[in-house]
C-alpha cells in the first residue's frame, strides 16, 4: 500500500511539472507575463452558506486571444454557480483591466493591480444584466497571491454601503474540470 501511495506521489509531480514547464512555453503579451505563474486548474473548498455548507471552487486559467488576454473560467458545486473572465492590459488607460459574467445574471467591470511579484488586487463594480442582485453587492474587492504553491485569495464585498469580513480561500493545483449545467 506504501508503495502505490509514493508512486501516486510521484505520479502526481510529474503531471504538476509538465503543467507548470507546458504553461512556460505558451506565448503571452509582455504586459500579462505578471500572471504567469497562474495558469492552470486550482481548487479550493469554500463555505457556501447554510443549505449548501462546504462546496468545490473549481478555476482554470489559460492563455487567450493569441497571448493578448488570459481567461479565467470557474464553476461551484460542480456547475451551481460559474463564472468566465477576461483579463488583458487597457493600452488607453494603462493599467489591467477585466470583465466577469456569470450564471447569476450579473458581471463586473475591474482594474487590476499587480501588488509584487506573483500577487495582484482587484476592485470589481458589479453590474446586473437582469432585475438586480437581491443580495445588494455591489462592489467587490480581492487580493490574489500565490504562495507556496498554493492560490490564496481574500475576497470582501461591498454590501448596503458596508465592507464585509474578508474571506479567505487557498486552492491548489487540481486535475478536476470546471463544470456548468446546461
């Protein structure tokens, strides 16, 4: 039993570093190679609330648009709630900029600043392409870091003009796939 227990050990490094060395040979645009490090699938457990309890948070992120803009895609609870971004670098504005939609019916607007090397923060005002959030978000506010592997990420949201409690998720590497229901 030890023994398959190493080789899966083994196994799973080997698939770890031909990820990380496929997503050093993928072209980018200069102004995005901040957010190298990020590619790839993560995953992290989340609290979703008194009905749903402890969910999977499932996220890839990948090269797009001939280097010009990464894309993000990211599913809960196995297609519950999903969302897709993209992020690119705004020539006018100069600074990064991102566009979220998701399954509820709402999508943000965002600037991006990178905070040091491998970690970034986002401010997001949302926007509701149907009759409104009933939960009253609207902005939302992260900060995204990897370290030591891992993808930690602080998230608060201005709710009814107040700041929430961050939350806080660490993901790590995964193999899982990002799922919507259809």
């Amino acid at each position: 039993m030890r023994h398959i227990q190493q080789l899966n050990a083994v196994i799973f490094t080997l698939i770890l570093t031909a990820s990380m060395n496929a997503a050093a040979e993928i072209k980018l645009d200069a102004k995005l190679e901040p957010f190298r490090a990020f590619i790839g699938t993560w995953q992290a457990p989340m609290n979703w609330g008194k009905d749903k309890g402890t969910v999977l948070d499932v996220a890839h992120w990948q090269v797009a648009l001939n280097g010009k803009a990464l894309k993000t895609v990211h599913s809960v609870n196995d297609g519950d709630y999903g969302g897709e971004s993209f992020i690119f670098w705004d020539k006018k504005t100069k600074s990064y900029k991102s566009f979220y939609f998701t399954t509820a019916d709402f999508y943000t607007e965002a600037t991006i600043k990178l905070e040091g090397e491998n970690k970034f923060s986002v401010l997001e005002k949302v926007a509701s392409s149907g009759d409104g959030l009933s939960s009253g978000i609207t902005e939302v506010k992260s900060v995204s870091e990897i370290k030591d592997g891992k993808l930690l990420v602080s998230t608060s949201y201005l709710k009814s003009g107040q700041w929430t409690k961050p939350e806080m998720r660490s993901y790590i590497a995964s193999e899982r796939e990002v799922k919507f229901k259809h």
